[in-house]
C-alpha cells in the first residue's frame, strides 16, 4: 500500500503557536501512532491540555485534499 502525507497540526493549552509536522503512513491511524510516539519523546502532553488536527495532503502540493 502507497504511503500518503498527512499534517498534525498540534495545539497545547497556554501556548500561543501550534506546531506543526508531517507523517507518511499508509493510514490516518498509522499517523496518529507515529505522531504519538514523537510528542512523547518531546515531552508533549498526552492528555486534554493537547488537542490535534490530522488531514491528508497532497503530496506535491501540500494543500489538504
């Protein structure tokens, strides 16, 4: 299965910027695992102080579909 591109746009409670990062996964749930994994290494909260917003994009252009 091709891998598509999906964008995790992060925002935690008393920060005033999101963040922002890319995924390849051949699954929305296969991103939501790889973007979990990385904003425990980073010390991200994993509770309701962060809330996230996934939506696949094009490749090419990195606009949503």
């Amino acid at each position: 299965m091709k891998n598509k591109l999906f964008r995790a746009t992060t925002k935690i409670e008393g920060t005033k910027e999101p963040f922002v990062d890319w995924f390849e996964a051949a699954t929305l749930d296969g991103a939501k695992v790889l973007h979990d994994a990385e904003a425990k290494e980073c010390g991200v909260p994993m509770d309701a102080r962060r809330t996230v917003e996934y939506v696949e994009c094009n490749p090419e252009t990195l606009k949503p579909l």
